[in-house]
C-alpha cells in the first residue's frame, strides 16, 4: 500500500531509514528535527510510504523548501510513478539521494534537471578519525560579508544554489548554524559545516577554502577539526559527498573510506512533479 505518512508512523519510518543511513540523511534528518506534523519550516516535509505486510519498504520525501529525497532500494519505475502521484502535482527544485534510485525516479517522473551531478560517497567511523591540533569557531557578525562572499563562491563552483541566497546562509551561520571556520593567524582560511545530522551521525557539507589558499590541506583540517567537535557532543559516524577529486583525496587522508555514489539533481526553474519528459 502507498499512503502519505501521518503522526504515529515515526517509528515505522526511523528504523526503516535507520537501516539505510548512508543515503538517507537529508529524509532521516528532516524526519528527526520537525517530526510529521504541519509545519512551515523550510525542512519540514511530506513523507510517501510503501507498505507491504505493514512493514515500510521505500520512502519518497517532498520537503518545504522542494527538495525530493528518496529511500527505495529496487526501486521501480511503476512504484516511483505510483508514490509521486500522491504529491499532488506540487513543485521540485531539486532531488538527493542514492544515485541508481534517483536515476530510476527521475526517468519516470521528472522532466530533465538542469543540473544532474553523481559525486562520491564516504564514510568514517569517528573512533578512527586521527588526531587533530587545527583550531575552528563559529563565525562571528564582523564576517557577514566574508561568509556571504564564501557562499556565493561555493554555490557557483559547484552549482548548487542561487548566489543571491548566499546573504541568508551566511546569516545563519552566524545566529548559530552548524558551520565552522579554520583560523591561521587568527583569520579564516576555510569553512565547513554540518548540512544533515540523525542519530548518531552527521553528514558533512559546504566545505570551502578559497582559490588562493588551496593545497596547503586546509579542507581536510577544518572537516577533522569540526568532526572531533562533533565526536565530543555524541557523534559516532560521519558522511559526506565529494565535490571534486581534490576534496575526495583530502577526505581520504583524513580517514574516510569510499562506499558509494550519491546523486544530485536541480531544476530552474522548479518542476512540476510527475511530468517526465517525453
């Protein structure tokens, strides 16, 4: 049975996406800090289920701000088409999630994304995370522009967000979002943050050095740094996706281990969802 998921099944749902944590930390995150009731939060989202014999075997996700996420192991095109039909014709601006179950999803529902990118997938128990001196903090109000600077140049490398909103995210780091800068001589040479965290793990995510500054292996440094922080509140396991091979040989020197391919997908404007193309 495919149903929307209502207040009472987040127990159903966690140990489902317990189970496929590596690809489902933006559903398992969202589901953990705003729950199943009606909200207005950017992350708050819209869960389809596909029930057998009562047990959830895949999950389509549809949050606030229209970001698709999925967990559907053997995902079908008839069962993505099916799942999708219940989100009403609503609006995406992008989709995540394990590359092959994106791949079947986008085929059969969406029309072409303008941006479609599989990047690398890793993975790090934070027991084997090596020794770190490299001191980080939390950006302060005197870098506003430093940060939206930052921001901007991060989205336009990778693609992965409008510049315009570069402002908003770097005031949000300041009123105390999960970000953290790598100090040298007291300034700040790179930044990285924490872009979903459920259970017991987190998943990392825009880490930034800027052009003139790279090869000195400051990346690495900051991603270390902000994960010892992170292994001292409670976290036990990091994820992250690469964005190109010089930041996947950083993440290897610091430990983490390759375990898959993650799939990101973008529409401008967004697109209505159920309409594939063709």
């Amino acid at each position: 049975m495919i149903r929307l998921a209502a207040p009472g099944d987040e127990a159903a749902l966690t140990g489902f996406l317990s189970r496929h944590l590596e690809t489902s930390m933006f559903l398992y995150g969202n589901l953990e800090s705003q729950g199943l009731a009606a909200s207005t939060h950017p992350h708050a989202t819209r869960f389809v289920l596909d029930e057998q014999d009562g047990v959830v075997r895949a999950v389509l996700g549809l949050s606030n701000n229209g970001f698709l996420m999925c967990q559907a192991p053997q995902l079908a095109p008839v069962q993505a088409r099916a799942m999708a039909r219940l989100l009403g014709g609503r609006t995406a601006a992008g989709m995540t999630g394990d590359d092959a179950q994106v791949a079947t999803f986008l085929e059969a529902v969406m029309p072409a994304p303008q941006l479609d990118t599989v990047e690398p997938l890793f993975t790090l128990d934070l027991c084997r995370l090596p020794p770190v001196a490299a001191t980080i903090r939390p950006p302060d109000r005197s870098e506003l522009a430093l940060l939206t600077g930052w921001f901007a140049a991060y989205m336009q490398e990778t693609q992965t967000g409008v510049t315009s909103g570069a402002a908003e995210r770097a005031r949000d780091a300041i009123q105390g979002g999960p970000v953290r800068l790598l100090l040298r001589d007291g300034q700040p040479v790179a930044m990285a943050g924490i872009n979903a965290a459920a259970g017991d793990a987190v998943q990392v995510g825009g880490v930034y050095t800027p052009p003139q500054l790279r090869g000195q292996g400051f990346a690495g440094q900051v991603v270390a740094a902000l994960l010892a922080e992170r292994r001292r509140a409670g976290a036990t396991r990091a994820l992250l996706f690469a964005a190109s091979d010089a930041a996947a040989r950083a993440y290897l020197r610091i430990g983490f281990a390759r375990i898959g391919r993650y799939r990101m997908a973008l529409w401008r404007p967004p697109a209505v969802i159920g309409e594939a193309a063709g």
